[in-house]
C-alpha cells in the first residue's frame, strides 16, 4: 500500500487482510512508548553505600548499590559511573556491589556473571578490552573529551551481587540515559528485539501497546493484534492499519518538531538493518523505514514500511 502525505492512494493490494508485520511492531512500540514519557525523557541509574567515606584515602568502607532499568545501560555506563566515582572522590570500595534485579547490563537482564563484568568494567586493572574500546569512542563522540577521564577506576574487595538495596542506604548520585528518542533510534535500527520488549514493557506490554494504537488510529482489534512487542511471533495487523499507524506517529512526532528520520533509520546512511539497503548514490538516503524478518513463523515473513522520497513528492509504504 502506498500513498502520498494527503492521504491519496497511489498503489494499494489486499490492504484489508491482517498478516503478520513481523518488527514493524516496533513502529507500534515507539509511538506508544513516545506518547507515555515524551522523547526527550532519560532513565536514572542510582549508586548508592551503606558504608562511610574516608577522605583521606578515598575509599568507601562498606558496599556499592546500583539501581536502574536503563534498558541500553552497557560497558561506557558503567565506566562512566567510576568517572563520577572519581569526580566525587571515590577510588576504591572495601566491600561487594549489589546489583537490583531490574537492571540492564549490555542488552541483557543482569545476572551473577555479568554482574561481576560490570564490577570489572569499573576497574580499570580488571575492565575487559571490549569495554575499553567502548570507553574510548563513547569520550569522542560524546562532545565531553576534555571532561571525561581517559582512565576512571573504582576497585572493589568484594564480588558481585544480584540483590535489592537495603531501605537505609545512602544516594551518592543519578547516572542520566541518553534521551529516549535516542534510545528508540538504536531500538529501530537495529531492530533489538530485547530492546523492543523492554520499551514495550513501559508502555503497558502489547495489551497496553496495541489499545493505545486502536484508540488513536482508530483501527479495530481485528485490524491491529498483537502479541509482542518486539513482533517476534503471532501478530496481525492490516496494511490499512499500518499506514494509519504511520500517520499518527509522523503527526505525533511533529507535535515535537521532529520526524520519522529522528526514531527510525535511513537507509544507506544509519546503521543497523537499512545500512545495506538502498545504498547506491542515487538513492541513498530516499527510504526511512522499519524492516521486519521471520524466518519461520507463519511460512517466513518480509516486510518494510516507511517513507521514501521520489522525483513527485515523498510517499508513505507499508
């Protein structure tokens, strides 16, 4: 189905036949998540002690405590919670870091292992070469060369715990995400499907994801079903819903002086899915889109839909 921004159709073929979007139910999942918190909203990630400070050799004598759900918390988050350590005057902990449940480390829910990486990453003598690299291109392309420290470090004489902060421990500071336009824009480009599921988990699950999106397009249950957030598995939505759903995003984002480009990639010119595609000089950087690939549900699924610029105007695809 293709139409053009007022609405007229130019191609359309079984418009009204629910199939499977595959992650173009990510496009479902950004605006949802957009419209509950706004794209310029950040997730805090707290460190906390239940120990004492000493000055004079810049130690906490007690434990570490992180909490967060910053789903894209990684390597240079963590890196930089030993450069805020640092700023404070915090070098070393004589004692074990405690990890909340809920956080995030690397794409991945935390655990004991990657725990004990991320106390490791803190370390300078301990930090694993990946998290390095990750340090030292997030201190370029951050703007904040000057600001951030080529090295911080915070050891630690204990391990790593999976465990809640006790009620009595002190706040030393909030560690600030990127803003979640950002965050979508990784999500979206690369199609993270843990990613997707945990955006999806903030805007009420696919139960909450999928009413926001009939109540505001006005597509009917049958025309818009999901079952993830992410668009792995059984989901139905019709190439008329779709486009409904592209509408109201692009009006959406408007609202914030933005557009699909800012939370969806360009082809040939971001990287992730569409990197590849659309590529040739002529027509790099015509497509902003949403891939979706199944390889075996429901016999395999391919799909894109998006906005493409053509000689007659920009057009609207699903």
């Amino acid at each position: 189905m293709v139409e053009n921004l007022r609405g007229d159709v130019v191609i359309a073929s079984g418009t009204d036949t629910p199939l499977n979007p595959a992650s173009n139910v990510k496009i479902a999942t950004t605006y949802a998540v957009l419209k509950r918190y706004g794209p310029n909203y950040r997730f805090s990630t707290n460190v906390w002690t239940d120990g004492s400070y000493d000055q004079a050799t810049a130690t906490i004598r007690g434990n570490l405590y992180i909490t967060g759900i910053d789903p894209v918390f990684s390597y240079e988050d963590a890196i930089n919670l030993a450069n805020e350590l640092n700023r404070i005057g915090i070098r070393s902990v004589q004692g074990d870091l405690f990890l909340d449940g809920s956080l995030v480390f690397n794409y991945g829910n935390i655990n004991a292992r990657s725990g004990q990486t991320l106390l490791n990453t803190m370390d300078a003598a301990k930090r694993p070469a990946a998290a390095s690299r990750a340090w030292g291109n997030f201190r370029i392309n951050s703007g904040k060369y000057q600001q951030l420290n080529e090295m911080p470090s915070v050891s630690f004489t204990g391990s790593a715990y999976v465990q809640p902060r006790p009620a009595d421990a002190n706040l030393l500071f909030s560690h600030q995400s990127a803003p979640l336009k950002d965050v979508v824009k990784v999500m979206m480009s690369y199609s993270n499907n843990f990613l997707s599921e945990k955006l999806g988990d903030m805007a009420g699950g696919p139960f909450g994801i999928a009413r926001t999106v009939q109540e505001d397009t006005g597509s009917s249950p049958q025309e818009f079903y999901i079952q993830t957030a992410s668009g792995l598995g059984i989901n139905r939505v019709t190439a008329t819903a779709m486009m409904r759903l592209l509408r109201t995003l692009r009006a959406k984002l408007s609202e914030w002086d933005m557009s699909l480009e800012d939370v969806m990639p360009v082809a040939g010119m971001d990287s992730g899915t569409l990197e590849g595609r659309f590529a040739t000089d002529f027509s790099r950087g015509s497509v902003v889109g949403k891939t979706g690939t199944l390889g075996r549900t429901d016999g395999g699924v391919s799909a894109l839909a998006g906005e493409i610029g053509t000689r007659n105007g920009r057009l609207l695809f699903v």
